[in-house]
C-alpha cells in the first residue's frame, strides 16, 4: 500500500499528467494507492474518491461523499460542486491594465538564457509561469526581489546575475517575499499573537470583573511572562525529560493539564469562557463569539484570517503545527490586518495555492483582488491552472525545465499567452479559457 500526500505540489500540469501515469502503473501492478489530493486531474483519474467535509474545522470531519467519480460528481459536497461545475472560480469581467513597471534587462541567473523581462506594477495580479525547473524561481526570487530590494534602500542576498533594472520605483515603498516559512521559530507563536490581535484579547480579560478584584493586568492572560503563566512548564504546556541514552520525552505538564495558566487566571472568563477556552477555539467560532458580544475590534483582525481561508485553525495552534501553505496565508492575512497603508508594497509570493481546495482558491483570490484594490502590485509564481487563468498578466518561462527551459516563451494576457504554439502553459490556459 502506498500512501502519499499531496504529490503534485508544485507540478506543472503538463508534470501532472505524468504523474497520473507513474500512479496508475503502480495500481497496475496490484498495489494499493492512496492519495490525499487537492488536484482536478487526479480527482478524476480515481477509481474511487473519498470527499471529507462538508467545510473545515469544526465544521468538518465527516464523509460527505464516496464512490467513483460518476457517483461524486451527483453528490452535493463543495468538491463535487466544483467537478461538476455548478460552483466555480470565475473569469474576471475584465483583465486590468497597468500603467507603471519594471525592467529586468539580460537575467542570466543559473538556466536562464540572457532575457529581458517586463514585470507590471500597481493595480494588475501578475503570474509567473512554467514547468517545474524553467526559471521562474530564479528570475523571481533571486534576481526580482533582491533587486528590487536593494534599489529601495533594503538589505539581503546578493542578486543573481542580470544586465540592469529600470522602472518606476517611486511606486512602490517596500517589497515583501511572502514565502511557506515558518511565521514563527517558536511553539509560542500562534495566528493571534502573528496578527496582532492577542493584546486586544489580554485587555479584554484584565478588565473582567474578577481579574480587576484580583489585580490582574493583561500580562497575566500571556503565556510568554512570569505572572499568569504555569511555572512548571512555563507557559508551554509540556514539559521535556531529557533522557541520557535516549530521544528526549515530551509529557503533558501535570500542573496545567497543558492549559499553559496557572488556575487562579482561569477562573477568569468571559461569557463564559475562560483565555484556554478561548485559545482552543477555531477563527469561525472566535468570530461568531465575538461578533455576539459586539467586540468589533477583536473581529476585524480575526475576520482576514477567514477572509484567506484558514477559518478551521485554532486561535492558538502552535505555529510548529502549522503547513508551509497555512503560515503563507497567515503571513497574508496579516498584511490585510494593516489594510490601506500609505507605502504601496510589491507583494510576491511563492506558490500559494500548496494544499489548497477549489473553494480556498476563490478566498486567495479575493485576498488578492483586496491588496491590488488598496493599490498594492502582486507576483505570483504559479502553477495552478484556476488562478493563472484570472491573473491580468502572465510571464511565462520554458519551454521545458533545466537545461531546455530559462527562455521568454509568452508574456502577455491569458487570452494572448494562450495563442502561443511554444508554450507548455499554453494549452492548458486555453482549456480553463474554453
């Protein structure tokens, strides 16, 4: 039996297909394969779907669906609603136009064959795309992004090589990479506290009536400083035995029974919950909970992380536990927190469809749409089809990876980049154009 998960993160679609044939070639030879799967083309290559839902979360955990695809597609589950068409992420009215860019001139990074490429800026959604290995990552995130860095005064790692930059930088105050690391090195850090809304919430508490008469100020409900933390475990909620000979052991601390406060603390509460009860709960429920207590300020930081789709997390997972594609979208939900800043920013980001459903592709696009209509400019490398064919731009590298890829091959809208013959990418826009 082989199980994988998600293998056709970062793949092409072309690579996909390929994909599909390794699959299918082990099943043939009398195995059993089992695929945890976002992908439209693997779903329908099954013999056999098991459809998990209905949403995330608390809401979800259940089989709403099972059978062969003919049978999915007649069940009313989100997944089936998207393959069989009755829901799906639509093509913009119109594809934006853009004023301002910049030039890279002779990018000659790694493969890349000495091109000149145009990137738009302010109000337009840009695509990088290609096969896996063709250069995007390259032009993007080592000659792009340093450059770019460098001319607005920033520092970090030395740009690839490339020939010059030109283009209206006065437009653009700062530029961010938003990549899938880790949103924090610690098991402290957790959505909340990245977004900002966890000093609201400690406020919220100290001013209970009961934290009031017991002197409590808003460090007391932190999990981080001496006060109202457990000392045993110091606010972790685990305690690690090291052991001599062997891997260290990690224990529930006995203290706290792993809800990180001391028990005088929790006896404060709010409507009924207290700060664990609280930290335990998902952003949709956090948000209905305080929504009904009236409390619009906690509820406008919480709402961007529902807004990108992580509505299913808790308050205060650890951000250890959190993918690559979760701390991405955190990282963008706390860009929305800032909402319209006078510094319009370059936003670039890597990849941010990894492990994502039909359904949350349509919330990261409306968090795009939402950055470029506050004046921002976006980069996306990409290989999902359903978000390319919405961008108002694409660069296309290729035609193929390594050696055979580091080429201009098409540039332009998804309509004109669909007309290219020696593009990989183009056929498959065309199809989500059809």
């Amino acid at each position: 039996m082989y199980i994988l998960d998600e293998p056709s993160i970062g793949l092409h679609p072309r690579d996909t297909a390929r994909l599909i044939k390794v699959l299918k070639n082990l099943r043939n030879l009398g195995n059993t394969v089992i695929v945890v799967e976002h992908d439209e083309e693997i779903m329908q290559a099954a013999d056999m779907i098991i459809d998990i839902g209905p949403e995330a979360g608390t809401h979800g955990g259940e089989v709403v669906a099972a059978g062969t695809l003919k049978e999915i597609l007649k069940s009313t589950s989100l997944t089936a609603r998207y393959l069989n068409g009755s829901l799906e992420i639509p093509l913009p009215k119109k594809r934006r136009k853009y004023k301002h860019y910049i030039d890279i001139k002779g990018a000659r990074q790694n493969n890349l064959k000495n091109i000149d490429v145009r990137f738009p800026l302010g109000g337009v959604l840009t695509m990088v795309t290609g096969v896996s290995g063709s250069g995007k990552s390259t032009l993007v995130k080592q000659i792009l992004y340093p450059a770019i860095l460098k001319k607005l005064g920033g520092y970090g790692k030395k740009a690839g090589q490339f020939t010059s930059i030109y283009g209206k930088f006065e437009n653009i105050k700062t530029v961010e990479f938003v990549d899938q690391n880790p949103i924090g090195r610690s098991s402290r850090s957790n959505p909340v506290t990245y977004i900002k809304a966890y000093d609201d919430i400690r406020n919220l508490y100290a001013d209970q009536k009961v934290a009031k008469i017991r002197n409590y100020k808003p460090k007391h409900f932190s999990f981080n400083v001496e006060g109202g933390r457990c000392e045993t475990c110091k606010g972790d909620g685990e305690v690690t035995i090291e052991m001599q000979f062997m891997a260290d052991v990690t224990l529930t601390c006995e203290t706290c029974n792993g809800k990180r406060f001391k028990k005088d603390v929790l006896e404060v509460q709010f409507r009924e919950k207290n700060i664990d009860d609280l930290l335990n709960m998902t952003i949709d429920d956090a948000i209905a909970f305080f929504e009904e207590a009236e409390i619009s300020k906690i509820t406008r930081k919480l709402k961007p992380l529902q807004d990108v789709g992580l509505g299913y997390v808790t308050l205060g997972q650890s951000s250890s536990t959190l993918s690559g594609g979760e701390a991405q979208r955190i990282k963008l939900a706390s860009f929305l927190v800032k909402g319209t800043t006078a510094d319009k920013t370059l936003f670039i980001f890597d990849e941010p469809t990894t492990g994502l459903h039909f359904h949350d592709v349509n919330k990261l696009l409306d968090s795009f749409n939402a950055l470029i209509e506050k004046g921002h400019s976006v980069i996306v490398i990409e290989h999902n089809m359903d978000l390319v064919k919405c961008a108002d731009y694409i660069i296309d590298l290729g035609p193929d990876g390594g050696m055979n890829g580091g080429y201009l091959t098409a540039a332009g809208t998804p309509e004109e980049v669909a007309q290219i013959k020696k593009s990989i990418t183009a056929p498959h826009i065309a199809e989500k154009l059809a």
